[in-house]
C-alpha cells in the first residue's frame, strides 16, 4: 500500500511510517518482544495509542484462517513458566479494535473471495508479549501454503489501511470517538475459537474485550460435581483469571458497560455455579451477566455487578 517511508530504528529494529501509524519489521520472536510500545516511546518521544500486531498462525487443524485475538496468560501462577511469552498472571488491555476489526475483515475476505475457504475467527486470550497498550494479534493461518498467500496478505493489509483510517476516512474501532455504544463482551468459556462468543459480536455489534476459553479457567475440586455451590472450596486459578481480564477490560473501555457472557455449555453444572456465585459477591462497578440462551442481561437482582 502506498504512502510508508523509512522511520527510525528501535534497537535495530527498522521501522516504517505513515501519518500516525508506525510499522515495525523484525524477524525475532513475536511473543517475546516485550514492552515495543515503551522501547518505541523512548527512543522516539512518540506516545503510543494502541499495538497491532501482524503475525503468523498456526493450528493442528491446518485450516486456512484469519484470526484476530486478545493476548495474556492471566490464569497461569507467579510460579509458571510460559512457553508463549507474556507474564504469569497477567493480561494485556485489549485493543478496542477487536470487534470493529472482525467485522471488516469478514467483509474485505469476502470481497477477496477468500470465504469459505478461510475461516474469519475470534481466537481467545492466550500468549504474550507483555505490553501495557491496548493490543490485538491480526494473523494468518495456519501453515506455510497459506502465510505466502497474497490474496490473504493483500485481505489483512486492506484491513490496516481502512482501519486505522489510512485510505483517507476515520480510523475504525477507536473507542475514544465511538463509544455511544457502550456495551463490552467479556467471553467466559467455550473453545479456543469462541464460536458463541463471536455469534454474539457478529451479529449484536457489541465491543469485544478479553475472551476467556475453558483452558483459561482451570477448576479444582472433583466433589462438586454433586451439586455444591461453595465457591470458596473450589481451587484453580480461574478467579485470578476472571479478576485479571476484567480489570484489562475495564482499563480498555473507560466508561463501558462490560457484560460476561458465559458459554454454559462449556460447563458442568457446579463450574457453572461457582462462576456466577463468584461474579455476583462484586458489586458496584460495570460487569452484568448475559445468559447464553437467551442473550439476555440478567438483573442485578438475579446477578449483580461486579467490583474487583
């Protein structure tokens, strides 16, 4: 696409830009270059307003795909090493654009003819870099065959250039000018492609913050599966990841009212009554519960609001 020249390097990184938008190229590892937005702010002086970063993907599927996801590694202990990068515990605010994005990007695949043959996909929160911005993955996937093709590449380069307003219009996405529509997704459950969660954002228009897949929200206590409702007894680290993805959330969508949809199939019954037993001792501060059948907001009666 037209109009990039030659920027400054960043610890021999090379850079391009264009207007406001900033492009770095580098063949490192994508998931262990931690902080860009900081090591760019201090080389430059520039502040960063949110990161995309354009990436391979890969799946045990092999299937073609353009996905797009939030990152972090909230549900992993200080103790843990991750093998994806990131920091335990922790979870990168999500780009507002996520949402916006998907949209565009089912429509300019269809445009490409790339539909049906790749899947236009929500992905759920995994691997790293840790960063502080506002950030999202834009991938294509999911082996080499498809990473060199140009209809694909050419489908992902329209979506940057029409999304961060480059052809000449508004930029897409930026919740800072377009937040009239207030409501913000928080997935709980389900796969790592989010297929109900994504249903959801496809076709309500929502705002999308982090998407929590069942490996996320790992669950300890084999007796509740008679029936007990304790949630205090039930170990795991999917509180901390609950906790962790809100507050990303939060930080993302100043303003928002974040709604957890819970994909309850995804569940047994007493994961699923822990899980909204833990959501309803929090009160005061954004996060509503939407029931997965009905896709309805339950009162805060039923299921208040959440403060973490």
């Amino acid at each position: 696409m037209p109009g990039w020249h030659l920027g400054p390097f960043v610890q021999d990184i090379p850079s391009y830009v264009n207007g406001e938008v900033r492009l770095l190229k580098h063949d490192n590892s994508i998931v262990r270059e931690d902080h860009l937005d900081k090591r760019w702010e201090e080389a430059t002086g520039e502040v960063v307003h949110d990161v995309i970063f354009l990436s391979k993907h890969t799946a045990v599927s092999n299937r073609p795909a353009l996905t797009i996801h939030p990152i972090g590694v909230p549900h992993l202990r200080e103790d843990e090493v991750s093998t994806a990068g990131g920091k335990p515990g922790w979870a990168a605010p999500p780009n507002p654009r996520i949402a916006p994005w998907l949209r565009l990007l089912k429509k300019i695949a269809q445009d490409h003819n790339l539909i049906p043959e790749f899947e236009i996909t929500l992905e759920a929160t995994h691997h790293g870099p840790e960063i502080n911005s506002p950030t999202m993955f834009v991938e294509i996937g999911s082996t080499e065959e498809y990473w060199k093709r140009q209809d694909a590449a050419q489908a992902i380069a329209q979506l940057v250039w029409e999304g961060l307003g480059l052809a000449g219009g508004g930029d897409i996405g930026n919740w800072n000018r377009n937040n009239d529509k207030k409501k913000v997704l928080l997935g709980i459950g389900g796969g790592h492609y989010v297929p109900r969660h994504m249903d959801i954002v496809l076709k309500d228009s929502v705002w999308v913050g982090h998407l929590l897949s069942g490996y996320s929200l790992p669950m300890e206590d084999p007796n509740q599966s008679k029936g007990g409702k304790e949630v205090s007894g039930i170990g795991g680290t999917w509180k901390q990841a609950i906790k962790v993805s809100f507050e990303a959330t939060r930080s993302a969508f100043p303003g928002g009212e974040i709604l957890a949809h819970l994909d309850q199939k995804s569940f047994k019954s007493w994961q699923k009554n822990a899980i909204t037993g833990f959501l309803a001792k929090y009160e005061r501060v954004g996060l509503s519960l939407v029931d997965t059948m009905t896709k309805q907001v339950l009162n805060c009666s039923e299921l208040q609001t959440i403060d973490m």
